[in-house]
C-alpha cells in the first residue's frame, strides 16, 4: 500500500464522524502516516481548530489549557510519542482532566525499522501504568465505536483515554519505492 | 576544567525583584485567567493574592505555556497571563514555535528569569549560559518579545498584559536568591474544578 492510498481511510472518515457528534473542538497531533487522513479532515473543519506540535508533550498541556477553558480536544501521535509525554500525563492525573490519545501503533505488525519496536511494544504498558483506560482498535469497522466510547468515557467520567490503532490496521508501509 | 562564572552582575543589570514585579503585573487583572508554573512562579503568583482564576501548575514541568496556550485558544475575549521560570521554558522551547501557529491575541508569556534553579539549589540554567529566550521567542514568530532588566519597565507592561493586542513574551531578569515560600492550594482537583467554576459562573452572569 502506497502512502497515497493511505489519504483518507473510511475508519478515519469514522474517527471524524465520531469527532462531531461528541463536540471536539481542537485536534493537535505530532503527526503520523496512519493519522493523515484524519489530520486533513479536522484541518478542512472550520469549527475544528489544529494545532501541529513540535512534541506530543506540548499536547498535554494544551488538552489541560482548553479543557479549563471549557473545551475539548484529541491529541493525536504515533506510539513513540507516548514515551515523550510520561511525566506530562501527571498534570491531567493530579487535576483529573480528561486526555484522550488516538495513537497510531508502530513496531508490532511487518515493522521494517527495527527502533520502532521498542516503544511500540511499551505503548499501551506505559499508558495503563500511567493510568489511562486503555482501548484497542484493531479492524476497521469498530474503529468509530471504540473512539466513541473512549472519547465518551474521558469526558463523562473525567478519565484519560487512550486508543492504539493497530498497525495491522493501518496497513503495511510501502518500502519498496 | 574551568568553569564559566554568571557575568550577569557586569552586565549592568539592576534587576527585577520578583515578589513586587508579579503583584505589579497583577494589580488590576480584571477578567484575566493567571497560569503559574512550577517552583517559584506558584509562590509568586500566590503571594501576589489567592484568585479563582489562577491556575497553579505544580508539576508537569514544562507545561505552563501549553496550558496557556490553551486557555487563550479556547477563552479568546480573556487576557491569559503565564508565569514561568528560566528552567521550565527552556524544557519547553518548542512551545514558541507551537504558540507562534496562532499567535492568540490574548496571550502573554512571562517568564521570571533568575539563571538559576533557585528550587534546586541555584545551578545556573542555560539562560545564565547566555541563552536569550526573548530572542528565540521571536526567532519562533513572536514578535512581540523582549527582555527586561529594569523595575521601571514592569509599570509599562503591565496595561499590555490586559490589551489583548498580540501575543507577548516578556522576559524579566530577576534578582536571584529565595523568595519566603508562600504555598497555595495543591490538590490538582480542587484547583482545577475551582478555576472551572468560577469561569462558568462568570459565563452564567453574562
């Protein structure tokens, strides 16, 4: 599968769906190959504001600000990021905000870059160590239910979640090119 | 191995004493929503006088920006005024170039700048180095950025902090040494659902 046929995916198009009707008003993201779909959708939205991180770190903190604010948001990154933002997640543990990660897993399906495995491997350990009710979406048509459930969790029960799209389902990386 | 020694007190610096120049700052808030990052910020902005609207970010270091960031994003008709430290911005560079993306009217940066870990034991942080992290705010796109060395200068920039005309970074070289810790609230939730409240209540009586 080449990068371009990973424009827009219809479980992205899902994710979106699910954005709206839950009242997502920001979206940031380190971004990801298996988010960029979703990432153009929220950044064609008028009503959905986007913020391109230099480190998922930043994310926290800015969930944290707009949720005092009174509005909610999604962060959005790759299974590495979660290892860059383990002493952030302390800030919405301590103040019981609600975060809530999509995260696009890297190193566990057909992984070609062997220093993804690491992290990738850790993701969901360290999110449910740190806390987060943590999901995982593995085929493409419960892709919109299980984001919709996380995203109504955090939200109704002032929680932190997370869901790990699998790698599987966002498909191999092409290589070859 | 030689060490480099501070040159800050042959740069003419008469420096900012930091308890009075925050309670300048926020003498007269008005509706502004105050951020006080971890360490000294907190006491500072505490001392200056408990608010509803101020949010004491004990932990997370590196995040006061970002939460700013994110009140100014979501509160557009409010001033949000950050308070942070030399230390806590430098562990969050990239939060200039994050904020520069929208450049919120409503946002001010300060940043209480003693080039030390005064929390710590007073190690010289990177400022103290030489770093200028006005300079790199507005390399990043805020233009609005500048260093202040003067007591005088804090009577000018406070009425800036309420203008909503610009993102703004001030950088306040403040005198170094500990300040008699005054501690606020630091239960996160009560903070936090405090902050909410009353930004809702204002809402309601609007």
């Amino acid at each position: 599968m080449s990068d371009q046929d990973q424009a827009i995916r219809p479980w992205q198009r899902d994710i979106y769906s699910v954005f709206k009707a839950a009242n997502i008003q920001h979206v940031s993201y380190v971004p990801d190959g298996g988010h960029r779909g979703l990432i153009d959708l929220c950044a064609d939205d008028p009503e959905i504001g986007t913020t391109v991180l230099t480190t998922e770190e930043e994310g926290v903190g800015l969930a944290a600000g707009l949720f005092l604010g009174g509005q909610r948001s999604v962060l959005l990154m790759q299974s590495s990021g979660v290892g860059n933002c383990l002493n952030l997640f302390t800030l919405a543990e301590n103040c019981r905000l609600p975060l809530v990660l999509l995260v696009t897993m890297r190193g566990e399906f057909a992984e070609f870059v062997p220093w993804q495995i690491p992290m990738g491997k850790r993701a969901g350990a360290a999110l449910e160590l740190m806390g987060f009710d943590v999901f995982r979406a593995e085929d493409a048509k419960s892709v919109g239910d299980i984001c919709s459930g996380a995203i109504d969790q955090a939200f109704y029960s002032s929680r932190s979640t997370a869901v790990l799209l699998s790698q599987r389902l966002i498909g191999r990386k092409n290589w070859s090119k | 191995m030689t060490k480099i020694r501070s040159d800050r007190e042959f740069r003419g610096f008469k420096m900012i004493e930091r308890r009075p120049a925050v309670a300048e700052l926020l003498k007269d808030r008005g509706n502004a929503l105050v951020v006080a990052g971890l360490g000294s910020p907190v006491y500072d902005v505490f001392a200056a006088g408990d608010h509803d609207l101020n949010f004491y970010d004990w932990g997370a270091m590196g995040s006061a920006a970002m939460v700013g960031l994110g009140l100014a994003l979501s509160r557009p008709e409010r001033p949000v005024i950050v308070f942070t430290g030399d230390g806590e911005m430098l562990m969050g560079l990239g939060a200039f170039s994050t904020i520069a993306q929208h450049r919120p009217a409503n946002l001010s940066i300060l940043v209480l700048d003693n080039e030390q870990y005064a929390e710590t034991g007073m190690q010289r942080t990177a400022t103290g180095f030489g770093t200028d992290l006005a300079a790199v705010a507005r390399a990043c796109g805020i233009q609005n950025a500048s260093v202040l060395t003067r007591p005088e200068e804090i009577a000018a920039l406070q009425p800036m902090l309420r203008a909503k005309a610009g993102t703004l970074v001030g950088v306040l070289k403040i005198k170094p040494g500990d300040q008699p810790r005054t501690v606020p609230e630091r239960e996160g939730t009560l903070i936090a659902s405090r902050f909410m409240r009353s930004l809702a209540a204002d809402q309601a009586r609007a």
